[in-house]
C-alpha cells in the first residue's frame, strides 16, 4: 500500500484506513490492522468515526467496505461508477419528461444516500437534494422504495413525510435476481405534484428505474 504522508497524524492514518479497504475489499478489523501496521484500538476508533461520516460501512458479516459517500464524491470528481454512469442519462430524461428534480438513491444501513440530483429547470419552487446527502429510510417514497414497500404499479409516493410541502414518487432499480439495487424518483412541491403525486409521475418514474435495469443488464 502506497503510503503519502501530509503531516497531519489522523488524517493520514485515517486514509491509510480507507485506502487498506479500498485495496483489500472487504475487510475486518484485524485486516485493517495488519494493512495498516497500526495499533488495534487506533484502528477500531477511526473505522467507527469513518462509518459515521458514511466513508466505510460495515455489512451484515462485520468487515467494513467503502462508504456510499465516497462513491457519491467520486462521481462528482471524476464522473465515474457505473450505475451512476447508466442512470445519469436515465434522470436526465425523467427530470425533462416531468419538469421536476430527479434522484437516485441506495440504501445505506437505515438509511439511503443521494447519489445523483437534478434539479429541475426553470424557475419555481424547488425541492433541491444535494448529491451526498444522507436521508431516513422511513420517510420519503426514496425510502420506500428501496424497503421494497411499493404500490402494485411499482411506485411508491410519499406527502410531507421527509419535509413539509414537498412530495415524491419513486420506483425500485432491481438486479436480475430481484434485488434492490437503488430507488429513482422525482420530487417537488405539493403545489405542483399534488397530494397524489403517483397518479402524475409513478408511470415516469417506473419506466424509468426499467431502463436503468435494462442498461445494467446489457
């Protein structure tokens, strides 16, 4: 592992951290510690304050991988990643079929990350989710769609739940065995989508996360 050392203790030793996943996969914390040549409970402190930052996540077998934050700054640096290089044209398209702001998102434990965020054009009011941002799994049709818990058309929608005066819908990406792999989904105002946004936007939104599915599989 190639070391670069800037000065700064815990910075470094935090990079070598990510950077001993980055190179070994998924790791457990022995792993980090004989990667790092590091002290075991120096090695334990920073793998947990990297998994608060969401820069590592631990899985249900306990060895830590890279964050979805990363990826989300990783995309933004280098426009790379690709479910993100597959869904951006995708979104582009949902945000100027529907006039709103269009996202995608992944699970992340309890909790769902943005990995992409378009905002809608012209003017308006406007429900802007920064790429990064880390939102509650149980509020919010993005939510709900990763959980699965969705209408029979295949969308879900959600009124006010993740923030006042806003409403969404949004639609499951799966993999070919079924599995969710990330939600896609517009937002925006009540006053715009109304208090049934599914009714407007859950065809869009479902047709959508289907071509996603069939880029991904091509």
């Amino acid at each position: 592992m190639d070391t670069i050392i800037s000065g700064v203790g815990v910075l470094d030793k935090s990079c070598a951290v990510v950077e001993a996943v980055h190179e070994r996969g998924p790791a457990s914390l022995a792993d980090l510690v004989e990667a790092t040549g590091l002290p075991r409970p120096t090695v334990h402190r920073l793998a947990a304050a990297l998994e608060k930052q969401r820069l590592l996540r631990r899985a249900e077998d306990g060895r830590y991988r890279l964050g979805f934050r990363l990826a989300a700054w990783g995309s933004s640096a280098a426009g790379e990643g690709a479910l993100l290089d597959i869904a951006t044209p995708v979104l582009v398209e949902l945000r100027e079929e529907t006039g709103e702001s269009a996202q995608l998102y992944v699970r992340d434990g309890e909790t769902r990350v943005c990995l992409a965020s378009l905002e809608r054009r012209g003017g308006g009011l406007r429900d802007t989710v920064p790429t990064g941002a880390v939102l509650p799994l149980a509020k919010g049709s993005g939510g709900k769609a990763l959980a699965g818990d969705v209408q029979p058309r295949g969308w879900a929608e959600s009124v006010a739940e993740r923030e006042a005066g806003v409403a969404s819908v949004s639609a499951p990406v799966r993999d070919s065995s079924g599995r969710v792999l990330a939600a896609v989904g517009v937002s925006g105002p009540i006053e715009r989508l109304g208090r049934s946004p599914g009714r407007r936007y859950g065809e869009a939104v479902v047709a959508a996360a289907a071509a996603i599915e069939a880029r991904l599989a091509s």
